[in-house]
C-alpha cells in the first residue's frame, strides 16, 4: 500500500459504557489488512487506553489512525484540561481519575504507562486549559 | 485445550460462547482493567469479577481466549449480548479465582 490510509473518530466523552468502541473499530480494519494479530493488539490497545483517557478526563475528542508502509500512526486530540505535569503522569500508578471510574475498574495509573509499552514512539503535547494531544507510533 | 473443552467441565458454566474453538494457553487474573491489558496474553483465560460493560472491550483488544466471572458473578444482558456480538466467550464459577486457577492448571 504506497497510499496513507486514514481512520477517523469522534470519542463521545459522554459515555462511558461506549469508549473503545473506535478501538474496536480499527482492530477490525487493521485485521482485513492482514496485518499481524501482534500488532494489531499493540496498535489497538494502546488507542483504547488513550480513548478511554479521553472519555474519563476530557469529555472526548478526536482519534485519527494512519496506515502508512511502514508504520502505523495513532493521533488522539482533546480540548481537556491538559496534563499539568506529563512526567508524574507518566509513572505507573499515578492517576487523578475518581472513585466512580476506579469502581470500573479504571483510573489504576496505568493508562499512559501502557501506550508508551505498547508503542515504539510516543509523544504528548499539552497545554493546561486548552487540551492534550497523543502522538504514537507502532512501526511494521 | 479449548474453550470448548474448558465449558465440559461442571464448576464452569458458560455464559455465551460464540468461539469455542479458542484456544487456551494459560492464565491471568485481575480485575484493574488497564492492569490486565498491560499484561494479559493473547489465548489467556482471564478471570475476573468485574463484570461491566468495558469488560468486553478489554477482553476483545486483549485477545484473550475466554473471560470467567469467579464467586458467581453475573452479568447484565446488555453486556451479555454485546459479548455474544462481539465474539467474546463468557463462562461464570462458583470458585474463586484461586481455586479457579488451579484447577485451570490441571487442565492445561
């Protein structure tokens, strides 16, 4: 495929009962382009933790994902209330979600951690007031 | 051995089994959703008492064989005909999960 294939969402931050839902959506694609169930897995988790983020902490946003030839780009962008300090963000366990997402099984500090796991590069650009946005990269 | 094989035994009782044919390849526990994607493997059964609706989305991207509820948890139909729709086989035991895995362990 020389071409960039583009795969667009809108996250509903409303419902939370329907987050992965364009997660589930893309591994489905990714799958009918025969790529391998690895990556798949990689590039498919590492969108939901990020959808679910968005749903939990922005009240939604967007999520694109791009099938280049040797790479696959997953781009989520939100206009929550950013991330005041993205290092703390980053360590395993830390999270500011509340009691009702954490009786859901959520908000044990491991979203961030699991993207930049899953993927080969990752990225966050954040401004406090004005929104987050999560570049990451699986290569193939 | 297979979900299908896994569903002959009587302490597990399935729930919906859309893919019997799964194949199972070990185990893992949790119930921190996040937790279980970061570590859960491709053909595990995972076992679990958390029995919401993301259930089914983290069990669909983790790849896992089968989800099963310990200690008899149940599950809303909503959940239920969504893991039916999305091909995710659901069994329920009256064990806990450490007896559950154990014998799970024999089976294997």
């Amino acid at each position: 495929m020389s071409e960039v294939l583009n795969f667009h969402f809108n996250v509903d931050g409303n419902d939370f009962t329907s987050a992965g839902q364009a997660s589930i959506q893309i591994k489905k694609n990714l799958r009918r382009l025969g790529l391998d169930p690895e990556t798949i897995r990689r590039v498919s988790i590492a969108m939901y933790e990020g959808e679910i983020n968005m749903v939990i902490h922005a009240h939604g946003g967007e999520a694109d994902v791009n099938v280049y030839e040797d790479r696959i780009e997953i781009i989520l962008k939100d206009n929550g209330p950013g991330i005041e300090n993205i290092e703390q963000a980053m360590q395993e366990g830390f999270s500011t979600a509340h009691d009702q997402i954490r009786s859901l099984g959520f908000g044990a500090g491991m979203g961030l951690p699991n993207m930049k796991r899953y993927t080969d590069d990752m990225k966050i650009e954040s401004v406090v007031g004005v929104g987050t946005t999560v570049t990451m990269c699986v290569n193939l | 051995m297979t979900v299908y094989d896994l569903s002959k035994n009587s302490q597990f009782n399935v729930l919906t089994m859309p893919e019997p044919e799964r194949e199972i390849n070990g185990v893992y526990i949790g119930d921190l959703l996040s937790w279980v994607m970061g570590k859960a493997q491709y053909d595990n059964v995972w076992i679990t008492i958390m029995s919401n609706i993301n259930v089914i989305a983290v069990a669909s991207l983790s790849d896992v064989s089968c989800v099963l509820l310990a200690e008899d948890v149940t599950l809303d139909n909503e959940v239920l005909s969504t893991a039916k729709q999305k091909g995710i086989n659901i069994l329920s035991t009256p064990m806990s999960a450490y007896d559950a895995a154990i014998e799970l362990s024999g089976m294997i």
